[in-house]
C-alpha cells in the first residue's frame, strides 16, 4: 500500500509552505516524506519535488499558444486535464515503491476542487495506483476570524469534501500570525456553534443581505452543528509538536502504517550467574 495526501485550498493558504514543513519535519524524524508539485503556474517553493508537472507543462505554455490563447485560469484547467491525458508520464516517475508517503501540492484554483471533475479524476488514477489518498483542506486562519467568513470558510471545505469523496481533513493555517484578540474571537467558532457564528454577524453589524438571509445562516450553522460535517484543525508552523499531531490525525484517517509488521529484535541470552562464575 502506498499513501497520499491531496494538499488543496485557495491560493496563498499555505500549500506549498505546508508541504515544505512536512517533508522537513520527515527529515527531523527519520521517515520519508517526498513532495510532488501539481501546480503548473508555481514560481518558486522550498521543496525539492520528486516530480514537478511544469516539466511536462507550464500555463504559461497555453497562454502564449496561439492556438489555445488561454488566460491563467483557463490555462490551469488546461494543464492539470492534460496531465489526466498523459497520465502515464506521471505514473511512470512515481514507479512502484511500497510505503510510499506522498504530498501532491495542487493548484490554488479553488474550482478544481468545487465543482470540476479533474482532481476527482485524478484521484482515481492515485487509487487504481494503490494509494490510499486523504485529501488536506488548507484555509489562511486570518480569513475565517469573524462568523459570516467562518461560515463563508465551513461552506467552502464542505463543496470540497462533497465533490473529491475523500477522508478529508481541514487545516487553519498560519496560525503564527494571528494576534491573541483575533485567537480569541476564533476560539469560538472552532466547535461549530450557530449561535455564536451568528451572534457575531449581529455583533458586527448586518447588512441587509445579512437581514434578509438571518434565518438562512442560522440553519446552515445549524446543521453543520447537529451534524459534525466540518471541523478545523489549527496549525503553527512554528511548533513542531503541533506539526505532529496533525501528521498523526491524517495518518489515522489515511490507515498509514496499519499494515506493517511489528517490528522485534532477537537478543542473546544472558547466561545465568551460576554458569558465568563457572566459566572464569
């Protein structure tokens, strides 16, 4: 069995920081943890990618294409469906190795992972390989610091969990650069509460989109609440022990190590004291 983790989110969430930490924190701790960058419009990260799509092809490729003219977002579509087309160049570098531990660093095209069918294809392609995948839902923690973004946030990770039909784990990154006051306000959404989201959409004032809809976000909240749908891991990369507990819980969901041996050591035995003494 080989194991993978989808890393997706918005852009600027933290993805390939993410990813860069992870494989350091492999190094730290003798397991290895490879990197393979899937997004084609990438300028510059602090891994060494096992595998990096802009060697097959960049989005600058199809906008400067005069037969394909696309704009970046278009053009990231693009690259990511012709990546699905020649899938066996990727399959090709990631060989057949056991164990496997992988992070696929993904686009911040927040539609490939919505709505889109191209991931989800993917994602198959990684399961037919014998992978078992999670996909990794990073969000910046300093957007989702006030209830309707909070919501706004929950919303997003649930189209994402609903349309890649993964184990999935949502993550609040960079939480090193919220300020105590904003960490506190947090605090209160990290357990789904309706009230309390809602409560601070009142507090900071509604506007009459907010009015009108009042009752319509209290039962989104509510439902997210009744039913445990959603729920945000908070991640400081600047604490390494926090890095591992979330490794830990992603491990978990994707079963890593469950089916590996017990590992056991012979030792010689002693002799007893009477027949060392007879031996001198």
């Amino acid at each position: 069995m080989r194991y993978a983790q989808l890393v997706v989110g918005p852009a600027g969430s933290g993805k390939s920081t993410y990813c860069s930490a992870l494989a350091q924190f492999g190094v730290d701790s003798r397991r290895n943890i490879e990197v393979i960058n899937l997004d084609p419009a990438a300028e510059h990260f602090d891994y060494t990618p096992l595998i990096d799509i802009r060697e097959l092809i960049q989005v600058q490729d199809t906008m400067e294409d005069e037969t394909l003219n696309f704009g970046p977002n278009g053009g990231l579509v693009f690259c990511i469906e012709y990546l699905l087309e020649n899938s066996d160049w990727l399959r090709d570098r990631l060989g057949e190795q056991e164990d496997d531990y992988i992070l696929f660093d993904c686009p911040g095209q927040i539609e490939l992972y919505t709505h889109l069918t191209a991931m989800k294809k993917l994602v198959k392609q990684l399961q037919n390989w014998n992978f078992n995948v999670c996909s990794v839902f990073l969000v910046d923690v300093q957007f989702m610091t006030d209830g309707a973004k909070f919501l706004s946030g929950t919303m997003a990770a649930l189209s994402v969990m609903v349309n890649l039909e993964l184990p999935h784990v949502n993550i609040l990154s960079k939480m090193d650069l919220l300020s105590k006051t904003a960490r506190r306000r947090l605090d209160r959404f990290l357990e789904p509460d309706a009230h309390a989201i809602l409560g601070d959409v009142e507090l900071n004032g509604m506007s009459a989109f907010n009015e009108k809809y009042k009752n319509l976000t209290e039962t989104i909240g509510k439902i997210i609440e009744d039913f445990s749908l959603v729920r945000f891991i908070p991640l400081n990369l600047k604490n390494h022990e926090n890095i591992g507990d979330v490794l830990i819980t992603i491990d978990s969901v994707i079963q890593y190590g469950e089916d590996q041996d017990v590992k056991t050591k012979d030792f010689e035995e002693e002799p007893e004291e009477n027949e060392y003494f007879t031996q001198k």
